[in-house]
C-alpha cells in the first residue's frame, strides 16, 4: 500500500464498531484497522473509464450496511472517495451488485448517475459476465459443463432447496451456470478441485446449493 493512502486512511473518521466491557466501562474496537485499510485498496485498471470504480471487497466485510456496525463496502468507499478527492458533503456511489458476505472478490461502483442507470440495465439484461473461483470437494468426471436447476427459498430459514426441472413447484426459479475444473489437489487427503464458475442466473446460495446438489460442496460449507 502506498504511504499517502496508509496516511489518508488513518485520517478518516472510520465508525468503529464497539464492544463494552461491562465490569470496566471502557470500550473497545470489533476490528482492526488494518482489515480496514485493506478492504478499501482500490485495484487499478480493474475497470477502465472515470464513472466506475473496482475494489477488492474482503470475506467477512459486508457489501451494504444492514443495520449494524460491521463494516460495509459501499460505507467504506466513499469515505475513501471523500478523503483521496477532499469532496465536500456527501459522496454519491451506485452500488451495482453484491456478494455474499463470506466471499472475497472484485465488486464494480458506479460514481455517477448516469453510469448506475446503465450498468445496472445491463446486469438486468444479463450482458455482464460474472465469474466466481470455488474450491470444492471431490474430483469431477466431467471437466466442464452446465447445470440447470430450480431453486426454492425458504425466506423464513434462509434455505435454497434445488429442484430437477420437471419437478419443481410452480414458484421455483431457474438457477443456471457454467463450471470448468482448473485444477485438482488433496487437502488433508480429501481430494478438492478449484472450479471456474459463469453465473448465468444470481439467485440466493445458488453457486454453494447446485454444487451440493451434484456432490460437490463448497469445502467447508
């Protein structure tokens, strides 16, 4: 990281989310500044043109505040954004898509009106590919393919069940997506692939819910 970032990110009047010791009534910080100052590091030329903007969002940070203290993407960068230019008020910042909070990845902004409006026409109009990088358990027979299922969110559990076609209720939607093997190993002998993903639908959980529904779980899910 450079200096000047480093320094512009120790001057910014981060909300520290706080835990409270009850017996003392001193207050401490939830997360360390560095998690921070790396969740903000831009990645340069991640998309070109001055109306968007490329992060690198950490696992564990959420992309949108939900209410509570636990840092957001979208909060983050437009402190960062108000610090680097000196913007006065307000910093406006579209936020385009999300990802699931365990996931680590690239997340586009848009920084002006105008570029929201479209770009997020051209993810409803699915033009815009996303790719995912998963590691898995077991070895594939088929080195590449796709799946094509019906999903079902339970809104009450938070659960995704999947469903052949054919046989899904009538309010299960189509999950879709490409897979191809990148390459096979074995951790503590239990053999794992590293897939590339193309999502061709985003539904909820729908990368962890189709892997496990051909035998092939996220590790550690």
């Amino acid at each position: 990281l450079q200096p000047s970032f480093l320094a512009a990110i120790e001057r910014m009047p981060l909300p520290q989310p706080m835990s409270r010791n009850e017996s003392t009534g001193q207050s401490s910080s939830m997360y360390s500044r560095q998690a921070w100052v790396v969740s903000c590091f831009p990645v340069p030329n991640a998309i070109p043109g001055s109306s968007t903007i490329g992060m690198r969002a950490l696992s564990g940070v959420l992309s949108q505040a939900d209410g509570s203290d636990a840092p957001d993407m979208l909060t983050l960068l437009k402190e960062y954004l108000k610090v680097k230019y000196n913007k006065p008020g307000a910093v406006y910042l579209g936020l385009l898509h999300r990802l699931d909070r365990p996931v680590s990845g690239i997340m586009v902004f848009a920084k002006t009106s105008k570029c929201a409006s479209r770009l997020s026409e051209q993810i409803r109009k699915r033009e815009v590919e996303k790719r995912y990088l998963a590691v898995v358990e077991g070895e594939f027979k088929e080195k590449s393919g796709v799946l094509r299922h019906f999903a079902l969110k339970d809104e009450r559990t938070n659960n995704t069940k999947i469903f052949e076609p054919g046989k899904a209720p009538k309010d299960a939607k189509e999950v879709k997506l490409e897979y191809k093997v990148v390459a096979t190993s074995a951790i503590n002998s239990k053999k794992v692939s590293l897939i590339d993903i193309k999502l061709h639908t985003g539904r909820s959980h729908q990368i962890r819910t189709q892997m496990q529904y051909i035998g092939h779980p996220l590790l550690g899910d």
